[in-house]
C-alpha cells in the first residue's frame, strides 16, 4: 500500500502516526505543512477531570514517538501554496532502504489546487 498522501488545498488530513520500534525513538518533521496534535496513544487530547474537558492540543511541526506510541495530528492545508511537500524522520541515516539512497522513513504529500 501506497504511503503518498494527496488532497486538495484547503483540506484537513488526519493521520495516526505509529511507531513499531521496541526501543529507539524517532522525530517525524513537517516543516511547511503544520500538524495539531490531537490525540496520543489512541486517547483524544482533552483533560478527563472536568466536565468540559480542557482542550489540550497543540501545533508543532515535528513530533517524537517511542516504541509503541502513536499519535493523531491534523495537517491544515488552507495555508499551504500547492505543491509536493514531505513528511520525514529527523534521524536522516533512516532516509536510506540499506544501499538506496532516498526511501525510508518519508512519504510525500502532495497538495493540488482547490476544487
């Protein structure tokens, strides 16, 4: 299966990011398209004590995950110029399938014009 993500300007992508590792930990960047973070480890952002619940999301643009932890981001493309933008590991001897160069931990995002 295909990791290339594509949508039209303007719309929202929502990715669960996993990481299988056991041991190591990994940094995700996306440095022109930001990412909110809205859950962690399959449970929404919100605080559990109150009846309105705190709202406890947050913008970045990388996010670090350890083995076994996943993360919900939301990417807002209202922003972004179309265009091929990347998501990647900032461990950049990742960026490499053994001898090849170029593969790895990274997938392209790919933003078209508005409908």
């Amino acid at each position: 299966m295909p990791s290339l993500i594509t949508a039209p300007q303007g719309q929202k992508i929502l990715l669960r990011l996993s990481s299988l590792a056991t041991v190591r930990f990994y940094t995700l960047i996306s440095p022109s398209i930001p990412m909110k973070v809205i859950g962690k480890d399959a449970r929404i952002l919100r605080g559990s004590g109150e009846p309105t619940g705190q709202e406890m999301s947050y913008q970045t643009n990388s996010i670090t995950l350890g083995g076994g932890q996943m993360a919900d981001v939301l990417l807002d493309t209202s922003l972004v110029t179309p265009g091929t933008y990347f998501l990647y590991t900032s461990n950049l001897n990742e960026l490499s399938n053994d001898k090849e160069d170029f593969g790895g931990m990274m997938t392209e995002i790919v933003i078209s014009s508005p409908l």
